[in-house]
C-alpha cells in the first residue's frame, strides 16, 4: 500500500484492493489465520474477474463498489462490511 493519493481524495475513485489484500496479508501473517486469509484473496480475485474495478484498473466503479463487490463476495455484506457511521 503506497500514499495517500490526495490528488483523489474525496472523489470516490481511490483503489481499496491494496488495502483489503493487506488485511488479508495481517490474518495469515500475524494472526494465523490462513482461511480466513484465502477467503479474502479470493473474493478480491472474484471481484476483479467479475470487472469491478476502479479507473486505475481500467474500470469504472466507485471505491465504495468495489469494496462492496468484495464484501458480496465474501458471503453477507451486513456481516462483513460495516460502515463507518
């Protein structure tokens, strides 16, 4: 995960995939948590396979979309995804 692109920030455009990878990255590494680890990865492999994907990669779709897609991917976004009030 690099800066912290101000030259985006606020416009919803901003690739979240690096930073869910890196959560990913934390469950397998620090926490030990190998399957949870390989779900993240993979519903991030999904999404990119399924062309949600932000104008960095080509796309179109909002951070928010994005990480949404990969929230769907895991399984129930309620569950998974909580947004910050």
């Amino acid at each position: 995960v690099h800066g912290s692109a101000p030259d985006i920030a606020g416009q919803g455009i901003a690739n979240p995939i690096g930073c869910v990878a890196s959560a990913a990255m934390l469950l397998r590494h620090s926490l030990g948590l190998t399957t949870e680890a390989l779900a993240v990865e993979r519903a991030i492999e999904r999404t990119i396979e399924d062309g949600v994907l932000t104008p960095d990669l080509g796309g179109c779709a909002s951070s928010r979309a994005v990480g949404d897609a990969i929230c769907r991917a895991l399984g129930d976004p309620e569950r998974h995804c909580q947004r910050a009030s």
